[in-house]
C-alpha cells in the first residue's frame, strides 16, 4: 500500500473536515474558538493516518488510534451520529480522488474506514451505556417489580461494561423475573387496570428483544448495529420504567380500594385464604410526640418490612390502607399468623432504633379472618368487617384478634346486622318514615326567653322508637338514598313552617354535598326556603367549608333567589380556607360560624382553647356569629362565654326533640 500517497490524501481531506467544523451551523456549536477546530483537526489527521497506515490484522496501535480518536469526538461532545459523519467526509475525499487512479486502493480505504466506524461505535456503545441513567421508579422503591427492574439492568449494563458479551447473551436469554412475579398476588393486586397491565408487558417483552439483539451484536462485533440497538433499548427501557411509574402511580392513588376489589375478585377461588390488617395501636400518642415527618418514617418503615415479608411469596400481597394501616392477603395457616406476629414484634424495635425513637416504639394490632372458598363477600364488606375487628381488638386490648372458621360469628353477625340495616333503610326510606327533630340553639343567657334558633336533625322511624340517621349515614350514602332523605327532610320541614313561627326566629338546615349536584333538589330547597321566610322564619343552611368551595355557584344562586343564609359548619378542623369564609362575610351571605364539636369538647386542652379564642375573634372581625355545639356541662359552657361566643347547642342544654315537644316548651314564653 501507498503510505505516502495516503497521508497526502488524509491531508487534502482534512480541509474538507474543517470547513465542515466552521460552516455547518450545529457542529460549529461544538468549538467555542478558531484553536479547538485546528487542535481537532490536527488530532484526526494524526490518528487516521496512524489508523490506516498499519496492518489491520496484526498491529494493536490500529486499535489503540481509533479508541483514542472516538473518545476525542466524546469529550468534544459530538453525538454518535455527527463523529460518522466526520468519518465518511473524509473517507469519501480520500477515496473520490483514489478511485480514478487506483481503484483496488480507494476500495481498500473505504473497507478500513469501515473498520474504522465500527470501533468508533464500539467506544460510544460503551460510553452512552456507561452514562446512561436508568430510570427510577420513585413511587414505591421496595416494590418487587422495581427492585427487579433495576437489579436486571444493572447486571446486564455491568456484564456488557465489563466486555463480558458472551455471559451477556446467555443472561439476556434467561431474562428476568418478570415472568414468576406477573403470577404473583401482589403483581395482580396492582394490575386492575387491565390496559396499564397491557402496556407495561408489551414494553417489557420490547426491552428485553432488543436487549438480546444488542448483546449478541456486541460479541460478533458488529458495533455499529449494536448501537441503533442500544438506541431501541433505552428508549424501551425507559417506556416500560414510565409504564411501571404509572402504574403504581394509579395503585396509590386508591391503593385500599385497589386492594379490595382484588381480593372480592379471587374471594371464591377454591383455595382458603387469610385476610388481616396491621395497624399501629399506638399511632395517636406517637403522633402527640414526633413531628409528621417522623411518622411518615415509622409508617414507611412498616410498610418497607411488610413488602420485604414475603417477597418470594407468590400468593401474597400488602397495600397501604387508610390512616396507617396495613392490608395482607394470604393463604391462611396458623403458622403464617404466628411467623408474622413474631416478625412484627422485631420489626417493632428495628424501626424505632433506625428512626431515633428515643425509647418508644410501634405497638402493633394484628387482626383478620379466613375467607372460606367460594365464600360471596362484597369488597366493602371486607373492609368494615376488618375495621370493625380493629376496634373491637382495641376495646378489648388484644395485640391479635384474627377470628378462624370456628369463631367468626362475630364478623357473620357484623355482616348480617349491616345486611338488615340495609332492607330497613330501604323500607324506613321508602315508605317516607323520616321525622324532622329540632335541637334548640341559645344566646349567651341560655334560657327559654333567650332562644334564638333550632336545628333540623333527621330521625328515622323503626320498631317503635326514632334513630339518628346519623347513625346509618354510610349505608344510606352506599344506597344512593341520601338525597331522598334530603327530601323527606325538607317536607318536613315545610310542615313545621307555622309552629316553629311561635317560638324561633331561623331554622338551620342540613343538606348533603350530593344532593347539591341534584337540580331538582336544589329547586325544593329553594322552594323550603320560600315557605319558611313567608311564615317569618329564616332558613340557615348549614354546610362545610369544603362544601360550600365545591359548591360556591349553588351557594350564591340559594342567596340570591331567597336571601338564603348560611353557617360554615364543622369550623376550625380539616378543610380550612380563611378567603372564603371572610368574601362570604363581606358579601352578606354568612349568617355564622359553627365550631367543631371536637374542639368545644376538648376546651379544657390550652391549644383547643387558643384555637377557638382565634376563631372567635376572627368572627367578630368578620362581624358573623359564633355557635359552639357539643355544649355537654357547665363547665364548657362557662369556659365559651368567657371567650365571647354567641350561642350554644349540645345536650347540655337541651336535646333534639319532636316540634310538638317544642311547642308546649317554648310557644307560651315567645307568646
């Protein structure tokens, strides 16, 4: 071969490959200065000519020049792409000028330059899989599917990184996990939504293909096609990450539901099953003594134990319930529940030594019961069977209350009362048996002759004697039967319009926040409204602040139709939105404000009593009044009217009765 008359043509192309550096406005971006393009220049030149110069087949400096110019291209920056293209301008120079004069030359010039390329795109391989950062999955780091995710590709990335290609080959043919855990209960718990589920095995089958593709191209040696499969496998890596994220991202948002509807699904599979819920007994006074943050630790730390439990487990799952607590489904034995409760009580002390308890440590409640094969149960009916277990535990002051086959009749019984309130409600609603009670509401001088208003409370007629519907409120919500009783309620109302006349200027009223998504209950609302400022009472709609925000055309519309006014009940726990309440004041629509019964009941406690002295004040700034409710004893009652609040409610004073019992009370003093 002609070394001299190849370097004269490496020389000729080099200026073809500067003035691509100096004209092409997207590789210009890559120099900040005239002196990096002649130092990249010169180096090209330099490895090239070193490159082509010696015999391929036996000379290890070959090597050694291209690996030492590709990496130039990388620190530069140069994408993959752009360093090619640097390669094939001055390949096609060299062999445009060649192939006239010696053809079986420029064709050898054109092989090495191939030759050239490939290892080029071996050293980017490397490099671009050395950087590349592996997506984590952040929503639940201790997930199996996560740590199964991250484990494979770092094996795979460090088998590859390593130059082991062959094992590579062999480990990309196993594949992973996947498979085993796909079975497992506590992939099909996350799995309910079936298109997500769809999605994420479609790319998890794509990354591992392409993952295949590429370490074979790797041990053949073929590197520039192992690079466009490195292309295909990070971008299907990254897919199936973002799949898995959403997924879990959809699990937490309902994990308890999630969960629930899982197990209603394989409840009457013919295998026997355990159903428990873990719970921390002493979560209150942990909470009374360390910072949010820290509890947020402890509940991680739990739930980290609880994932980590049985992660080889197939018929096994765990999800975060509502307010700390834990659900478990497992094949039911007594040595599980045995395991797990010795488990929980090292689990215990580990937890409080990595947070830094400081001499506590998580005290936990384990209950649960067995769900016989082909046994019908309602995923709602599971989750207040199991919270009604909790508290009964509670109450009894038992660590473990799992009921087995033989004892369960409490669950059964539980079960059948709620199913006999069901058809009572039913009946109870359905035949109108629905009284309107009236619990006075006084001034600060809480006498007869100081009574200012009532409040409307629903009683429900059974056997005999009246309930609180307050009582049955979850059932008749699950029914769909709270804006019928919406209904009766202000029929009722509207029969006592001329009685409540003799005794009290304004009635508050209850209404749900779904009957407010009803036009038509709205409408009779309005039209309750109406009756009751034609016979000289004032209608007061008593709703939340959360409510009333949701609700806020319902609420203006209500004010501005019939002078409607309304009371922020529940003031001063929860939702909270201080604008609101004071725009509601400025604009005349707030009538007053109702403190929370927990925080009139805990007066005696220093921060209740400076939270309802703010709220008080407050008030008065607004120019709206103040109802405490809960009144239960002298003593709340003595404490609210040093702190200036208006009126008062509870049973201290007096307890919700029939209108006819308030009329023979209070007619002949308003008389």
């Amino acid at each position: 071969m002609d070394v001299n008359r190849i370097k004269e043509e490496i020389a000729h192309s080099m200026d073809s490959l500067k003035g691509y550096f100096i004209h092409d406005p997207v590789v210009g971006n890559y120099f900040k200065d005239p002196s990096q393009v002649e130092d990249l220049v010169a180096i090209t030149k330099r490895l090239i000519t070193t490159a082509l110069e010696q015999d391929f087949s036996t000379d290890s400096l070959v090597e050694t020049s291209i690996d030492e110019l590709s990496k130039e291209y990388i620190k530069r920056g140069f994408p993959y792409v752009t360093c090619l293209s640097c390669m094939d301008r001055v390949k096609n120079s060299i062999v445009a000028d060649l192939r006239y004069e010696n053809l079986d030359l420029a064709e050898a010039i054109r092989e090495r330059f191939e030759y050239v390329k490939n290892y080029v795109a071996k050293n980017y391989v490397l490099y671009e899989l050395e950087t590349f950062d592996a997506p984590v999955v952040s929503v639940l780091l201790n997930d199996a599917m996560c740590k199964m995710v991250s484990n494979w590709f770092e094996t795979f990335r460090g088998l590859i990184l390593s130059r082991r290609y062959d094992e590579a080959v062999a480990f990309s043919l196993r594949g992973c996990d996947f498979a085993r855990i796909k079975e497992s209960w506590a992939y099909k718990t996350k799995c309910m939504n079936e298109y997500l589920c769809r999605t994420l095995e479609k790319h998890h089958d794509s990354y591992h293909e392409y993952a295949k593709n590429f370490a074979y191209l790797m041990s053949v040696e073929d590197y520039v096609a192992a690079y466009l499969a490195l292309v295909e496998l990070k971008g299907s890596y990254t897919a199936f990450s973002s799949a898995l994220e959403k997924l879990l991202v959809v699990f937490r948002e309902d994990t308890e539901g999630v969960f629930f509807r899982f197990v209603e699904d394989i409840a009457s599979s013919s295998e026997e099953k355990l159903l428990l819920l873990v719970g921390v007994k002493n979560l209150k006074r942990l909470n009374s003594v360390y910072s949010k943050d820290k509890i947020r630790e402890i509940l991680d730390g739990v739930e980290l134990f609880l994932h980590g439990l049985m992660e080889d487990k197939k018929d096994f799952t765990v999800a975060k319930g509502i307010g700390g607590d834990f659900l478990l489904l497992s094949v039911g034995s007594g040595d599980f529940l045995d395991f797990l409760r010795e488990r929980l009580e090292s689990c215990a002390g580990e937890i409080a030594d990595r947070v830094g308890l400081e001499g506590f440590k998580p005290e936990f409640v384990l209950v649960g019961f067995s769900l016989e094969p082909f046994l019908s149960i309602t995923s709602e009916d599971m989750r207040k069977a199991l919270y009604h277990l909790k508290m009964e535990a509670l109450k009894r002051n038992l660590d473990v209350y799992v009921v087995d086959k033989e004892a369960r009749i409490e669950v059964v019984e539980f079960l059948n009362r709620k199913f006999r309130n069901i058809q009572m409600l039913s009946q109870v609603l359905n035949e109108g048996k629905v009284e309107a009670f009236f619990q006075p509401i006084f001034g600060v001088d809480n006498n007869s002759a100081d009574l200012v208003s009532v409040e409307a409370l629903a009683r429900l007629s059974t056997d005999g004697r009246y309930v609180s519907a307050g009582v049955f409120i979850d059932i008749i919500y699950e029914l769909d039967l709270v804006e019928k009783l919406d209904e009766l309620m202000l029929e009722r109302i509207r029969g006592c319009k001329d009685h409540l006349a003799t005794f009290c200027r304004k009635v508050s009223i209850n209404i749900s926040p779904r009957s407010l998504k009803s036009e038509g209950l709205v409408n009779k609302l309005l039209y309750t409204c109406d009756e009751l400022l034609a016979a000289g009472v004032t209608p007061v709609v008593e709703l939340t602040e959360q409510v009333i925000m949701e609700n806020l055309d319902v609420v203006l519309k209500l004010s501005g139709c019939c002078s409607v006014k309304f009371s922020v009940d529940d003031f001063g726990v929860g939702f909270s939105s201080l604008r609101t309440v004071a725009d509601l004041a400025d604009s005349g629509v707030l009538e007053s404000i109702k403190i929370d019964g927990s925080l009139v009941k805990n007066i005696d406690k220093e921060k209740v009593y400076r939270m309802i002295r703010i709220i008080v004040t407050m008030a008065k700034e607004l120019n709206v009044a103040t109802v405490a409710e809960f009144v239960e004893n002298k003593m709340i009652m003595d404490e609210l009217k040093k702190l200036g609040v208006d009126r008062f409610q509870g049973y201290y004073l007096g307890m919700p009765e029939p209108i006819t019992a308030l009329l023979a009370k209070y007619a002949k003093v308003a008389s």
